[in-house]
C-alpha cells in the first residue's frame, strides 16, 4: 500500500460520531435499504442546525422540464447577464440524494461561480433503472439550452456537471452528445468524485476505502445493482471509463478524494481526459473522503469543504470568461 496523508482528524471523528449514531449493518431487504438510504440523506440535511454561508442572495424557481421530469433554478445577484448555465446533476447512488438534499451546495456554488444552476430531479432507481437517468440527463440539457435566456441565461457558455452518481451521468451524457454532434455545444464539465467504472473493475481504492470512510466498497456494489442490474460493466453509457475513444470534450475538472472507494477511477478518467487531449484540471484532496465537499452533511462543514468549492467555482467562472 502505498504512504499517503493521514485523514483529517475532524473529519475523522465526524465520521466516527455517524457510525455510532447509526449503529451495525443491518441485515434487510433491498425495498427496505432503499428507503433507509433516502432517509439517511434527508437526515443528513436535517442534522445541520445552519450552514455556513447560507442563507444567501441566490433566487430559487422550481421548474418542470417535462412531465415527470422536475428541476430547480438558482439564480445568483450581482452578476451582469446573460450568465453561464451549469446543468447540474446530484449524487446518491442514483438512488438518495435529491434536489433538495444538494440544495445548500447548489445555492452555494451558484452565489460564489456566478452561474446559473439548473439541478435536475432525474428518475431514482431502482424504480427507474439505467438508462432513465441518462435519458433525463440529456432531456435537460437540451431543455436548459432551449430555454436559458427564458431565466437569464446564456444558451452559448452552457456546462454540465454533477457529483458522485451524477458525474458519472453527466460524464455519460457528454460523451454522448459531443460524439453525437448534434448539440447542444458544452462549455465545461464539472465531475465531483465521479463514478466513472463499475467494482467489478477491482481498482485498488475499493480495498484501501472498503470501510470506515463512509461511501463502502459494499455499499456502492449494491447501488449498482439497484441502478444497472443485467448491464454489461463494459458499457460505456454506464461506465464511461471503459469508452475506448473520447469524443472532443469541453475543458474538465476532475475532483477526487484520498479516502474514497472511486478515488482510483476518478483519477483514471481524469488520466483519460488528459490524455485524448481534453483541457482537465484534476483537483484531488490528500486528506479527505468521498463528496465531502458537496454532501448535505458535510458541505461548508470543513475548511476543505470550503476549499474546494471555492476551487470549483473559480475554475468555472474562469473556464466560461465570467467577470464577476
């Protein structure tokens, strides 16, 4: 096993406190872990008396894309428009997680980019298993490019993003639509601890972080077998790290984290950007674990939850020429 930096000591005994709190592994049907993984999110918002940062400026207008298919507009102050449109798609196993739950991160990232964020409420599995979520994905964002000037938008600097299982989407969907070529043109892509291959690919992290960080190794084998069961892990619409030729992308950032199971594909598919030529930025934190930047529990919790996100906002308005 290779040295690498200690986990930060608060971070640390935060993540011991929710062990606790949650006690063993319980043995139960996957009907019921669904339901005990939905609720875990929420009540990982919930247990946050105030988060730093917030409230803030940023306007909200809850949006229908088409019918089954919801979103929410954030729409940041003190910035001349038109603005920048980041399609953004939340983590979660694509099973928890929710506009609401990645509601403080959005609201914090739009005020600091200076973007406007379209967060999509795509079809959670295992209700609606692989490809909803990716057919959501692409219904957005040629609805964000037809409607952005609607809301203040500009159609022209449009990016798309997303954390955990929503990076691996928005991964998917702009290999899609750059090999595809038939628009509409990305600006930016924005992957946060992506899932990018599936377990079966044994990347080293899944045996260094199996335990103890929070995201386990177990846990993320069980969500894609909620999320993709019967799919081949050689699908590239699954598993973009499998795609044997990257179209022409838009620049990229990559964030990874140490203590992470997907740290290693993470930094694999950012090797992989790089190397098909792509303008990547891979940002990776040596004493962190997985989404600690962006999950309801822990966003603005640690200087590092700052840190980074003060990082990707950065790397956006520079990457879409905003001046702020």
């Amino acid at each position: 096993m290779r040295e690498r930096k200690p986990i930060d000591g608060a971070l640390r005994r935060f993540l011991d406190e929710q062990a606790a709190a949650f006690g063993p592994p319980l043995t139960m049907t996957d009907e019921a872990r669904v339901r005990m993984v939905r609720e875990r999110m929420v009540r990982a918002l919930q247990s946050r008396g105030s988060i730093p940062g917030l409230p803030n400026q940023v306007q909200t207008h809850d949006v229908e894309i088409v019918s089954g298919l919801s979103a929410r507009l954030y729409l940041p102050t003190g910035a001349a428009g038109p603005l920048p449109v980041l399609v953004y798609q939340h983590g979660g196993g694509w099973v928890a997680g929710s506009v609401a739950s990645h509601d403080p991160f959005c609201r914090l990232l739009s005020q600091a980019a200076g973007v406007i964020i379209l967060s999509i409420e795509f079809r959670p599995a295992p209700e609606n298993p692989y490809p909803a979520a990716v057919d959501d994905t692409v219904t957005a964002v040629r609805w964000a490019a037809q409607h952005a000037a609607e809301w203040g938008g500009d159609p022209a600097r449009l990016a798309l993003g997303g954390d955990s299982a929503g990076a691996n989407l928005a991964a998917v969907v702009a290999n899609k639509l750059s090999a595809a070529g038939e628009g509409p043109a990305l600006r930016a892509l924005l992957l946060l601890y992506p899932v990018t291959d599936h377990p079966s690919a044994n990347h080293p992290s899944y045996t260094e972080n199996a335990t103890g960080y929070g995201l386990e190794a177990s846990g993320m084998r069980w969500f894609w077998e909620q999320y993709a069961p019967g799919v081949s892990p050689k699908d590239p619409d699954a598993s973009p790290l499998q795609l044997l030729k990257l179209p022409t992308l838009p620049p990229a950032l990559v964030a990874t984290a140490e203590y992470d199971v997907l740290r290693d594909e993470g930094i694999a598919y950012a090797e992989k950007l790089e190397a098909a030529g792509v303008a990547a930025t891979h940002l990776h934190a040596p004493d962190m674990h997985h989404n600690f930047s962006v999950h309801p529990g822990t966003v603005a919790r640690f200087p590092q939850s700052d840190a980074a996100l003060a990082a990707f906002a950065s790397w956006l308005r520079n990457t879409l020429e905003l001046q702020l």
